[in-house]
C-alpha cells in the first residue's frame, strides 16, 4: 500500500466465473451446442461426409463463440460488441479551430476563478 491507495490486481474478475473462464450463460450455449450434436449423431447417418459435418457443426460453432479473446471475454462478447457499434447512434462534434462552445467556456473561466488565492 503506498499512501492509502490499493492496487487491485488485473484478474480479480476471474473468481466471478465457472472455472475462471465461463459465465453462466457460456456454459448454457456451449452445453446446448454439445446436446444438439449428440441428438444429430444419434439421429443422422453418418455414411456420409457433409452430414457428419451439419452434425458436429452445432458443437463446433457454440466452441467457438464461447472460446477466450484478447481484450474481450470471448467471441461472443466481441461480436454483441461489434453489433452495438455499428447499430447504435454515433455522436461526432466538430471541435476545430472555429469550435465555440460558451458553457464549457464559462464554467471553465468559473473554475480558474474559484481556485485563484485572491478570491479566498
């Protein structure tokens, strides 16, 4: 501890998951994935290649959604992420060289003042 503060460590997420990685909802997905593939490879017939494959695409696809990503909590973070983006409402100011903004301005100048040593 230095000077009252605390540093809290970068994996103290971690304890709020199953085994450190899943949260309930991964787990949901990856577990409904393996059951529809069992129920197709006991129901599909499996002398065929492509339908071996539609089989094990279920389990497949859900592996990889629930899968560890860099910066992200896995891939189905990133693309719910990536979904917000591109659907939700963008908001860009223009703050060029001939940007006036009055209340920023004011309350900054207001700031300034109440700080100075001659208005205490």
């Amino acid at each position: 501890m230095n000077n009252g503060s605390y540093l809290i460590p970068a994996n103290t997420n971690r304890g709020k998951f199953i085994l450190g990685l899943f949260r309930p909802i991964d787990l949901t997905i990856f577990l409904t994935g393996l059951g529809i593939t069992f129920l197709l490879l006991m129901l599909l017939p499996l002398d065929d290649t492509t339908l071996a494959i539609v089989a094990i695409a279920p389990a497949l696809v859900c592996s990889l959604l629930v899968a560890p990503l860099p910066h992200y909590h896995n891939v189905l973070t990133f693309i719910v992420d990536l979904y917000e983006y591109l659907v939700g409402q963008k908001r860009y100011v223009w703050k060029g060289w001939c940007f006036m903004y009055e209340p920023d301005e004011k309350q900054s100048s207001r700031r300034m003042d109440q700080g100075s040593p001659r208005n205490q």
